[in-house]
C-alpha cells in the first residue's frame, strides 16, 4: 500500500515538474489577487488589517481551485485510472497520494509566501504567525475536499463550475475557523480554540473524505 501511495506521488510530482507553468499557475494567481486588494481598497493600514485574514482564505480556496480540476481527469484519459482502481487496496493510497501532490503543488507555496503577503497587509507578528498557522491545518483540508469535489465531477460536462458549487460549502467552515483565529489575535484573545476546530476539521476530512473519493472514483469510472 505504501508502495502505490510513493509510486503515485511522484508520478504526479514528476509530471507537474515537466509542465512547471501550469503547476505554478495556482500560486501565481493567489499572489496577484491578493496583491491587488491593497491597489483597490486602498493604503489604510487599519483597513488592511482588518480584511487581510479573509481576502488571504479566500484567494486560497480559489487558487487550490484552479488546479483540482484536472487531478484525476487526465488519468482517466489515458486509461490508468482504471488500472490504478483495479486492486480495492490502492484506491485509498491514490486518494492520499493525489491529495498529498496537490497540497505540495499549490498549498505548500500559499503556506511559504503568506508572510510577504501579511507584511503588504500590514499584521502583526502574533498575527502574521496565526495565519501562517491556519493555513497549515487549512489547506490540506482544501486540497481533500477538492479532490472529492474532482472525482464526482470525473467526466461530467461544466465539471469546473459543479466542482466550486460542491467544494465551496463544505469548505466553508475552514474559512471561517482560518480568519477567525487570525482576528481573535488582532482583539487580544487566543486563537487556539479556532486552531483546535480547524485541526477537528481537518481529522474528520483526513479519516472520512479519502474513503468517500475513492467510491466516487470508482462509480465515475464504470
């Protein structure tokens, strides 16, 4: 099972490293977002502060968004979705293993470039370590709940638009719980009951979403 799970993972890191534009598509997008909401509210630091931990959540669903769509398509395409859900034992890891390429891909640079994006919105250490914190319990459960959201859209047409109007709600909640913690700081309360929620959040999605994927792959797939 660790075998399919490492095979798969660099397969999919092997490939986004052949196509280095497409797979940094995602980041780039969240910086130039981000960086533009400055240019339109407007130089207020109060005002920065204040929108930054939303605006920051947002823009990273959105990104994470923009590369989920095509993490299985292109497998079936080629025929070795079907080969990889030949053996009931694999289509776990493969969830895991897509899952994980995608967080490393698209939530692992969002987690790397939040503290130049908290200094252009003007947060505070205590804050700027809160969000960076939340983002790191937080994108995983993004990168899960888009790769559910893929494999029950797996070969429907306008799949794209189904996928945000699926993943949105269910994603919800780590929006919430992520800029939450971040203005808990910024009024002088602790963040750790909102960490302690989002890190909740993200045991539920790690145990249940793997499993309910892996059915949806195999539905998608007959």
């Amino acid at each position: 099972m660790n075998s399919v799970f490492a095979a798969v993972l660099l397969r999919d890191l092997r490939l986004a490293a052949r196509r280095r534009i497409e797979s940094q598509l995602p980041v780039a997008f969240f910086l130039v977002a981000v960086s533009l909401f400055p240019l339109g509210v407007g130089p207020e630091p109060q005002t920065l502060r204040q929108i930054a931990p939303g605006i920051v959540w947002v823009c990273a669903l959105l990104a994470a968004m923009l590369s989920v769509n095509s993490l299985y398509a292109g497998d079936l395409a080629d025929g070795s979705l079907e080969q990889m859900l030949l053996a009931p034992s694999s289509s776990f890891q493969l969830v895991w293993a897509k899952a994980a390429a995608h967080w490393l891909l698209s939530g692992l640079p969002l987690i790397v470039a939040a503290p130049v994006i908290g200094l252009l919105f003007d947060l505070s250490a205590p804050a700027l370590f809160t969000l960076v914190i939340g983002l790191l319990l937080g994108t995983p459960i993004l990168s899960l709940l888009g790769s559910l959201g893929a494999a029950l859209t797996l070969g429907l047409r306008s799949a794209g638009m189904l996928l945000i109007l699926i993943v949105l709600p269910l994603a919800t909640p780590a929006l919430i719980f992520g800029a939450g913690a971040v203005d808990a700081v910024g009024s002088g309360l602790s963040a750790s009951g909102h960490h302690s929620l989002l890190g909740a959040l993200l045991i539920a999605t790690a145990l249940g979403v793997p499993w309910a994927t892996a059915a949806a792959l195999r539905i998608s797939t007959e």
